[in-house]
C-alpha cells in the first residue's frame, strides 16, 4: 500500500496519524469511497488544530 502524506494546506506541517483535522471540502458525487486519504488530498483543503485555533 501506498503511504499518502496529508499535509496542512495553511501552514504546510505534516499531518500525524491520529491527529484531528478539519477539512474543507464539496460533497463527493459518488456515495462510495475507496480510500479518504486520496479524495481528501486531491478534492479537500485540509487544516491542522494549530492553524484553526489562530482563526478563532
């Protein structure tokens, strides 16, 4: 399998396993989804807990 690396599309930290993210993103068309990683890397902005909590 393929390690697919997330990375904050703000400060661009590498996002650890395990870790709370927020994630903006279109509803997919489809209703099933292989693999989340992948979509969330290719269709979502992703966001870590640091950079959120600077925006409030």
């Amino acid at each position: 399998m393929f390690k697919r690396t997330l990375y904050c599309s703000n400060c661009n930290r590498e996002i650890q396993n395990g870790e709370e993210i927020y994630a903006k993103m279109k509803a997919p068309k489809n209703t099933i989804m292989v693999e989340i990683k992948a979509y969330l890397k290719k269709e979502s902005e992703i966001f870590c807990t640091d950079c959120m909590d600077k925006e409030k």
